[in-house]
C-alpha cells in the first residue's frame, strides 16, 4: 500500500505521528507520507516535528515515510510561495487542499495549485475543470482521488476530467483517525467506484504511486 495524504495531531488528525506511522505499516502499508494542514503560522514548526518522527520510523522499521503537508484555506496569491517556502523547509512531498465540494475553498485554489512548480497533487479537486487538469498534466501535478468520506464524492468526476486531460491519478487516504487508513481491498473498491475498470483501478493502487516517487525524487 502507498498513501501520500494523511494526518496527525499536528492539524486536525487524532494520532502522533510515529502511531501512524506503525498502524499504518500493522494493515500492509509501505511507503506514506505524512502531509498535515499548514498555513504559513505552523509550516516551520510541522514540518520540523514530522522530520524527526519520520526519521526515527525509517532507520528502525521496514517503511518509507515523507514528511509533508498540506497547504489548506489559504490565499490564492500566497499557494507558491508557502509550497517553495515547504520544500525549503524539508517538505518532501506538498499537497494542496482543492476545492472539494464539501468545504468553501477559494476559488481559484484549484488553478494555483496546479500552476505551482512546487505542488506536488492536488488533493480532493472537486469539480475541477478541464483547463485546470490540463495545466496539472503540463505540470506533472498528480490529482487526487479521495478515499475520504464526502471528499470522494467527485471522484468520478476527477477520473474522467483527468482522462480527458493526460493528467496523471493517484489514491490517496486521507487518513484523520486509524480508520480512516486504507486496506489493499478497500482501495481497490475505492478505484473501481470512482469509474475505474479493473485493470486500471490496479494500476491506480500499483503503478500511478511508482511513477509518483519517481518525480519527487526528481525535483
């Protein structure tokens, strides 16, 4: 299992980050990363906590873990910066919170994000548009599809947009509680619930994380 989308007690998440860490490597997970909520008042001090807990799991236990996070409800304008001011603090992977139909995103969060060289995915797009997945595919920006609860209810949207488009997929958890971590069998349900056939829903849980790790590594 690979997750890039969870959180802890740092942001609004129930757990330290190193009992994730171990409950999620408990149900078969591999490599996650840890991407808590972040404005610009809290990015130094999470991204300074999740760096010793992330380390500390891998020199002792067979997991790859990222310390991250998660640029959520913040100003259009500040998306690029506070992403280059995350990778220059550490942050292996930067998430940014989409516009998901449950909460009030700004509008235009969607198309800042995917505007970013320092963006990694776009969690939870919402009803996202064809332009925008477009540039997230010229970008490399990975688009989520969400096992979260009311996240996920336009993941069929997101499948088919970023089809559409050649932008790039990946499943994601979105992990707040222990429960919330996804099962090999879950996220495949996940998958193919979201539109996905079979063999592209494999794919999705198999491959698409691969060829994610490949380009973080590269930037």
């Amino acid at each position: 299992m690979f997750d890039f989308h969870t959180h802890t007690f740092l942001s609004d998440g129930v757990l330290s980050p190193i009992e994730l860490i171990r409950r999620a490597m408990h149900i078969g997970y591999k490599t996650m990363a840890i991407t808590d909520h972040v404005g610009p008042g809290n990015l130094e001090f999470v991204l300074k906590t999740l760096k010793t807990d992330c380390l500390m799991a891998e020199k002792r236990w067979d997991i790859e873990v990222l310390p991250g996070v998660e640029i959520t409800h913040t100003p259009i304008e500040d998306i690029n910066d506070l992403a280059k001011e995350a990778k220059k603090l550490g942050a292996k992977i930067v998430n940014v919170h989409g516009e998901t139909i449950m909460e009030p995103v700004v509008a235009g969060t969607n198309l800042a994000a995917v505007s970013s060289p320092y963006v990694d995915i776009l969690a939870h797009p919402g009803l996202i548009s064809p332009e925008e997945a477009k540039i997230a595919s010229e970008n490399g920006i990975f688009l989520e599809v969400s096992g979260r609860k009311g996240h996920g209810l336009s993941n069929g949207h997101v499948v088919k947009t970023a089809s559409e488009a050649g932008a790039s997929i990946i499943l994601d958890s979105d992990a707040h509680e222990p429960e919330d971590l996804m099962t090999r069998d879950y996220a495949e349900k996940v998958a193919l619930g979201s539109g996905l056939n079979l063999n592209l829903a494999r794919d999705l849980l198999d491959r698409a994380p691969i060829s994610l790790l490949k380009r973080l590594k590269l930037r």
